[in-house]
C-alpha cells in the first residue's frame, strides 16, 4: 500500500500578504480573470482581503466568494475554502461554454451575456437582426429571457455569500437614471444585483432592485475601487484588467471603431478613479493630508494580458466555445504565475504600476 503524500504545512504567516482584487468586466474575456483567480487560489501565501467586479468581473466576484462562504460551513465536505473557490469558478465558466455550444436564441444570448457591445461578427442570428433594425430588447427580447441566471442560481449560495466576513465581496451596477454606481455587498448582493450588473442594455432589460433600474456595472465603475478602500484594512489592490488601455493603431472599420469605443467607455471610469488615487496618494506623500482612518496611501497593482490578449480577435469577446475559454483561462493562469514571480516582495511595500504613465497622462501636476 503506497503511503498517502504528506499534508502541506501552512505557509508562514509572516510569508502571506493580504489583498483586494478589483475585476473587470469585458464580456468572455472574463474568463482570462477566472484563470488569474485560479493561480492566485493556488498561492497561499495571498489572501484575500475583499473583491470588487463589474459585469463579467462580478461574476467571477461571487464564485470566488461562494467558495469561501460554502466551506465555512462544518458539514460542507469542502473544508478548503481555496479548492471551493477554484471549483465554483471552473462550475461557472464550464457552464458559460456548455451555453455556448447551444444554438438560435441561447446562443446568442450566451455570446453577449457578460457584457460585450454586438459585433457585426456575431452572424446573422436574431438579434443582431433585431439590432440592426434598432429594436430594444423590450422588442426583441420580450420574455427577458437570459440563461447566466439560471446558471448563477443553481451555483451561488447568495445567502452564504451574503453572510460571508472575509473576504468581502462587492458588486457595481449602474443606475439607469442617474448613470451613478450603485455598490452591492452584504445582504443586498442577491442574484438580482448581479444581474443589474450583467445587464447589458441593448440586450436585456433593465433589471429593477427596490424600484430602481440598474443596467450594466461597467458603464459607470468597472469596477469600483472606493469599497476595498473605505471597507477593506489592505493597501494593496490588484486591478485583474482584460481591457486594453492602449492601441498602437487608429481603427478604421466601423466594427474596429465600435470595439474601439467599447474599450474606451468600459475603462473610462477606472482611468477616473486611478487618478484620484494618485492625487489622494501625492497629497499623502506631500504631507498635505493626514493618513489615518479616512486617508490611506494605497498600493496599485495590475495583472492583464498584455500583447497576447490585445492580439486576440475583437471578435473573441464573443466566442462562448469551450476552447476559447480554455485558452483565455491559460492565460490568465500564466499572466498570474509570472506575476507572482516578479511582484510578490512588492506586495505591502510599494506599488507596482506607475499610475501616472499608464492612468494620469499629461493631465497637470495639481491635478
């Protein structure tokens, strides 16, 4: 009888550092994130301290959460809560793709059901042809039929999720009146709020919590950063970004500009929010502002594709099939490793994005 292998000591607590995530969305390149996730669940040395998604990234937000939450209960039959996590990403994202191999109406939807503008690449299914003919999705989608809720209720414990102390979870929607993010945690992060977050609004209508409309997260914070500063105690915040903040090129197609806009629009609020961050940071350092309680110098980090995920079709962010997935989530797990190897010291000593260069531009100083 062959000897079970030895079970692996705790890592040095002194060795393990605690970290936000922020997600974003980007439609199946969402899956990219699920594969980072899965790399940084592998690390005990990282722990987690909250997470923040929008749109694709809120989904990954709640599977990761509801491993967490369901191995916290004594008669799970899941005690680690990192192998739970990393199981409800792979339950999610295997049902994403078995969403994708589907035809006519489903597949559509599933093609479209994180968050990606229509592409005239799509094909002529039924709702690009209700699109071109500038049907709304109270038109062309009467029914609100939308498959990713059905696939979230069977996998996500909200509830538990909702009861969940470490770490926190946080989803972002936006209010279709006021076009200001809404942010749901605790016992308002149901299904109905990830839902409001996904809500892609030339797709599906407009998903009502307490009276008010909320469509897609990424419009307004993709994702929010304020709660894993105001409700989280880590510094560090890792931004999984999937899209692009630079193109070496001018589009000129009319579906290359479009996919150009989308980038623009669903990053937009990000560049926002690095920019206060480094002001806030530059008053801090400056001593201009006292840190404490309500001021926090912050440590930024980004783990993202590079080349290899810019350079894939625009296309892509389409594909529902279980190859592309595969793919985009091996790239996220190597993104990750190589990120570890090179950055890990700096977590809780400096940041490793130069928000200025990347984020802030040639706005001026005082800024």
């Amino acid at each position: 009888m062959s000897t079970p292998p030895p079970i692996p000591s705790p890592p040095d607590p002194s060795s393990q550092r605690r970290v936000n995530l922020a997600l974003q969305g980007g439609g199946s390149h969402g899956a990219f994130t699920w594969g980072v996730l899965d790399a940084l669940l592998q690390d005990e040395r990282i722990q987690f301290d909250g997470i923040s998604g929008a749109s694709a990234g809120a989904v990954n937000a709640v599977a990761l959460a509801h491993g967490f939450a369901v191995a916290a209960h004594k008669n799970s039959g899941t005690p680690n809560p990192r192998e739970a996590a990393r199981a409800s990403l792979a339950r999610i994202w295997q049902g994403v793709a078995a969403m994708g191999s589907l035809g006519s109406m489903a597949d559509g939807i599933s093609k479209m059901l994180l968050g990606v503008w229509p592409s005239d690449k799509v094909g002529a299914n039924f709702f690009n042809s209700a699109m071109s003919q500038w049907l709304s999705p109270y038109q062309s989608n009467p029914l609100d039929i939308n498959p990713l809720r059905k696939l979230l209720q069977a996998e996500i414990d909200f509830p538990a999720v909702a009861a969940l102390q470490l770490p926190k979870a946080f989803v972002s929607a936006t209010h279709v009146n006021t076009g200001q993010a809404e942010i749901f945690s605790g016992k308002r992060l149901t299904l109905q709020a990830v839902m409001a977050s996904t809500c892609l609004p030339t797709l599906f209508q407009a998903v009502e919590i307490d009276g008010q409309s909320y469509w897609d997260g990424g419009f307004s914070s993709n994702p929010s950063l304020l709660p894993l500063i105001s409700e989280c105690s880590s510094r560090d915040i890792i931004v999984v970004q999937i899209n692009p903040l630079r193109r070496p090129e001018v589009p000129h197609t009319p579906h290359d500009i479009m996919d150009r806009v989308n980038e623009l629009t669903f990053n937009a609020s990000l560049l926002s929010q690095m920019r206060t961050i480094d002001f806030i940071n530059r008053l801090l350092a400056d001593g201009r502002l006292q840190e404490g309680v309500k001021y926090k110098s912050l440590l930024l980090h980004r783990i993202d594709g590079g080349e290899a995920l810019e350079n894939l079709p625009s296309s892509s962010k389409m594909s529902a099939d279980g190859a592309m997935i595969e793919k985009l989530f091996e790239m996220g797990q190597g993104a990750a490793k190589r990120w570890l190897r090179r950055h890990f010291e700096a977590l809780g000593q400096q940041s490793t994005v130069n928000i200025r260069r990347d984020y802030v531009g040639s706005l001026p100083q005082e800024f």
